[in-house]
C-alpha cells in the first residue's frame, strides 16, 4: 500500500509541474487559479494528462473570451464548470 500511495504522490507532483509550466507558457500562474478550477485541472490532468487537461482548459477559455458576459460573470461560469469537471474525476485525486 505504501508504494500505490507513493506512486499517487510521484503522480501528482509530476502533473502539478506539468500543469505549472504550461500555465507559465501562457502567462498564467496555477498556483494563483481559484481552487476549484486548480484542483479539478489537477485531477483531470491524473485521470487523463495535464497535456489534455490544459487543451480542455485553453478551449474554455477561449470561449469565455468570446463571451459579452461580465469578468465576474466569466468567473463564475469557469468555477461551475470546474467544480463539475472536479467531480467527473472524483475518483483519481
């Protein structure tokens, strides 16, 4: 058990570099994103790669842009969405 565990960890540091360094790449900082849209990318990124996770972030994004929506309207819809996002890979973090 303490290897599965340890693997877990290993896993989890290596996606949260991989997540910190394409959020750099576009100017972002992970560590700094609301919670909820930080730990559901970190769980999407166990359950699939933080490469797709990051895709799925930047077409949200995309498309929140394009939006006439409020910032604070933008931010809302980007935390409900990831809280459902967290929720589908409930089980991998």
């Amino acid at each position: 058990m303490g290897n599965i565990m340890f693997e877990t960890l290993e896993q989890a540091t290596q996606a949260q570099r991989e997540l910190t360094a394409a959020f750099e790449a576009i100017g972002m900082n992970f560590s700094k994103l609301n919670p909820i849209v930080h730990n559901a990318l970190l769980k999407e990124a166990l359950a699939t790669s933080a490469g797709s996770a990051m895709a799925n972030f930047n077409e949200v994004l995309s498309t929140l842009q394009e939006s006439t929506a409020s910032e604070e309207g933008k931010l809302g819809v980007l935390r409900e969405f990831y809280a459902y996002r967290a929720r589908q890979f409930s089980d991998w973090a």
